[in-house]
C-alpha cells in the first residue's frame, strides 16, 4: 500500500558527515529502509508472546507517550509500529480528544457537529490534528484499522481487548510493533473475488481511484462493488463495516484477542522479545 508523507519518521536525523564515514557504499532509498523496517517487524510479532491493551495503547498514545512512526498490512495481519516520545510527554485532551475519538469510531463528522454545536469544517480541522498528533498524516476515512479499534477500546474503557506487542531497536532508538490479524479474513467465505479484492484495498485506506488504477478498472466499477459489499454487510461506510468485522458476534466471535484469554496476558507493555540495529547507512535517506 502507497503511505503519503508517512516514511518511517522515528528514526533520528544524523549528521551529513557522520553518514558518509560510516556508509559502506549508496545509501538506499526511503523505499528500501520502509521496507526492511517492516520485515523486522513482522519478524519480531511473529516471535512475540506477549499482548498489550488496545486501551492502554491507546492511552498512550493520547497522552504523547508514544507516536506513530509506520502502519502497514500483509497478507494476514495488520501493524502499527511505535516510537517513544522524547521530552514531557503533553496528552491530547478536551474536545479535539473527544473529536478525534468520535470519528475513529465511526461517527460522521456531520453528526458530530451536530451534537457538538459547531461547524463541519471545525470538526474536520480538529480530527486532522488529532491525527497528526498520534503521527498520521492521512484523512479520518484512512487511519489504520488497529487504531480505531484502540480508540474504540480507550473510549469505552475497555481493558480486555488486546493485541500481540514486541519490541525491536533501529539505529540507536526502541520501537514498539503492535499486530493484530486482518479483519477482512472474516470475509473469505462471504464475498466472491472481486468485491473481496476491492475491500481489502479499502480497508488498507486507498480511495476508489487508486483501487480502480490497482485493478485495472473503472472507478465506477469499484464502486458499485463496495456499494454490494455495503449492502450485503449492512453496513453504510468503512468505518462500521471494521466494527462489524472485528466485533460483530454474528460473525464468529469477536475478531480481536480478549486479554482475560492469552495466557501470557498483561496490561503493561512487554519487554523485549526480538530486537535488530539497522546499519546507519540505511538511515540517510529517511528524514
């Protein structure tokens, strides 16, 4: 999936000539380092045995202790990876934390500026920062599945639901890779090909142009697909039909982990279980 303005911003700046005496030959692109960060952390979830609380994530992560840095999917499971925040940690409160956690859970921004008094565009501008915050830089409709589950979680005050979480080191700083399994793996057995191929790319954030470029197709194509998906689900956007597929008991159970179930549970973030240093030359092209 395409990230806009989303390459790996956790890794520190270093010094122009401190790069050029320690490289060992052309310094890769933003690409290449995108991508071996993600091997690594693919590899450090699938050695991962321990859970955290989408709640306290999310507290966390509202609270400035942590900030986003990547967000990316396989073929079976979504990730989110974590830097620390350096400095006092300043949370995010009051009505832009309000704001942000009503869009991530799947209320309109038209309804909640209705029930909030105040202007669409207000509501709009206050979700984007929120975003920005955390360290995303997409719009409401694309934030990451993951986290609007954990915002769901941290709204209600919900201390069961859980995720896998490991740790792993880049240059000289700590990152965090939270994972859960994909939400559309529900629909493998639902939908025919097609409609799956193209909801899957919704879930991964892409607009319907890029998914009608992906596919080769004509955007009103795609999305008369979505619209059948919709239809058939029940549902009347991305957001609901993510609730529905990681929470709705109709479907199975509950996609998401109950900490109460893993036996290695815990609500603290757990320590390390896989860790790599990156040679600094992969670092010079990432700002």
């Amino acid at each position: 999936m395409k990230y806009p303005d989303s390459y790996i911003r956790a890794l520190k700046p270093i010094e122009r000539e401190r790069l050029l005496a320690e490289a060992e030959g052309p310094a890769p692109s933003a690409r290449d380092v995108r991508t071996r960060l993600r091997e690594r952390a693919v590899a450090a979830d699938q050695a991962s045995t321990m859970d955290v609380s989408l709640a306290l994530l999310w507290r966390e992560l509202v609270h400035g202790i942590c900030y986003v840095v990547d967000d990316f999917f396989t073929e079976d499971r979504c990730y989110v990876v974590l830097a620390e925040a350096e400095g006092p940690a300043v949370p995010l409160e009051g009505r832009r934390l309000a704001i942000l956690e009503a869009v991530l859970c799947g209320f309109g921004q038209k309804s909640v500026a209705i029930d909030l008094d105040l202007a669409p565009s207000t509501i709009a501008l206050n979700a984007r920062l929120g975003l920005k915050y955390l360290g995303l830089s997409c719009k409401p409709s694309r934030v990451h599945p993951l986290l609007m589950v954990a915002a769901k979680a941290g709204s209600r005050s919900d201390g069961t639901l859980a995720a896998t979480v490991s740790r792993m080191v880049v240059g000289e700083q700590q990152l965090r890779v939270v994972a859960l399994p994909r939400p559309d793996r529900r629909l493998f057995k639902v939908l025919p090909p097609a409609e799956l191929a193209v909801i899957r790319l919704l879930i991964e954030g892409y607009c319907y142009e890029e998914m009608a470029r992906l596919r080769g197709t004509a955007t009103r194509t795609v999305a008369n697909q979505i619209t059948a998906v919709f239809r058939r689900m029940r549902v009347s956007g991305r957001s609901e039909l993510l609730s529905r597929l990681f929470f709705s008991e109709g479907l199975e159970r509950s996609f998401v982990p109950k900490l109460a179930e893993a036996p290695a549970a815990s609500l603290a973030v757990a320590e390390p279980v896989s860790s790599f240093r990156m040679p600094l030359h992969l670092l010079s092209s990432v700002g």
